[in-house]
C-alpha cells in the first residue's frame, strides 16, 4: 500500500485539549479516576434534552424537515438571527450564514480573514481552537493574557504590546472559553 504523506501545512497543528486527554486517558490506564470535561456532552453529565425538544425534533421528523439543509441554512433561522442581531447592524437576512457549530464557524472566519505570514491576537487562557486553526493557515497566533486578579479581563495594554504591522486580528470572546470571563 502507498504511503500517504500529509501536507506539510499539518506540521505544526496542535490541539491543547487533544494533548490533554491523551495525558489523561495514560492515567486513567493507570487507574487514576478521571473527570473528563473537555467535551461539551451533556449526556454525559445526566442533563437530558427536555422533552418539548425532543417532541420538535420528531415532528419535524414526521413531517419530513429532515434532510439537507441550504448551504447557508434555514431560511426562517436566518430570520430569526437577523431579527435579533438587528441591534447590532446585521439587518440583511444574506449576512447571516449558519454553521454547524462554533468550530465550524471560527474555522470559517479565520479562513476568510487571514493570509499566511500574518498573525492574530488570541486570549490566554483561551479556546485552542483558535490556535490550532490560525497555525493551519500559516500564520501566527500570538498570545495576549487575561488578568485572573480583575476576573480575567484583558489587559489592554498588553494587547497594544503586541501588535505589530503583521496583525490581522484580535479574538476576543465574551463570555471567554474557559474562563467564564
């Protein structure tokens, strides 16, 4: 069988929380209990989905609003984004794209914004994602630190430290995965 070699763009994607639970799953081996809270399954946790959703999703079953979606989602979802994001100047239903989740959504932005060789304020703490999919593109995520003593604020100052002429971004999140900030 033919070796296949993967681009060399992979080489330098890392994902913090993948490392994390191969870590941890090396424990649990071991037989040190372990508290996986890296994936946001709610299952897993006893929380069940209430039964008026449940009852949602089968009628649509039912009535057959069950297979593919448009490629920029739903109409009536796309309204009823626009109508409520319309305080924040999205007020044209072709401005409102819907993905899957937020991974798919971050990937798609940075992908549109970013060029190889630039670099992009991220938080630290911070999601990994953002990173894993920066260094995707070729370009650099540069970490700029919240402060844990003014609950996890970011300090604005070093911010300004670190942007230079290759700056295309700055991520900022609220409320700031993992932090709650």
């Amino acid at each position: 069988m033919k070796k296949i070699i993967p681009s060399r763009r992979t080489e330098k994607i890392t994902y913090a929380v993948r490392d994390i639970v191969l870590l941890a799953d090396e424990a649990a081996r071991q037989g040190r209990e372990m508290l996986y809270l890296n994936i946001g399954d709610p299952n897993k946790f006893d929380f069940h989905t209430a039964p008026h959703i449940l009852e949602r999703v089968f009628q649509a079953m039912r009535d057959n609003y069950n297979g593919y979606a448009p490629s920029s989602g739903i109409e009536e979802a796309r309204r009823a984004i626009t109508d409520s994001a319309r305080s924040k100047g999205i007020d044209r239903i072709r401005d409102v794209f819907v993905t899957t989740g937020a991974s798919e959504a971050i990937d798609i932005c940075l992908t549109a914004l970013i060029n190889p060789g630039e670099n992009v304020l991220v938080p630290c703490p911070g999601y990994p994602l953002y990173s894993a999919i920066i260094n995707k593109l070729a370009a650099e995520p540069r970490p700029y630190y919240l402060n844990e003593d003014e609950n996890w604020q970011p300090d604005l100052e070093d911010i300004a430290s670190r942007i230079d002429e290759k700056t295309r971004a700055i991520v900022v999140i609220n409320p700031n995965n993992p932090t709650g900030a």
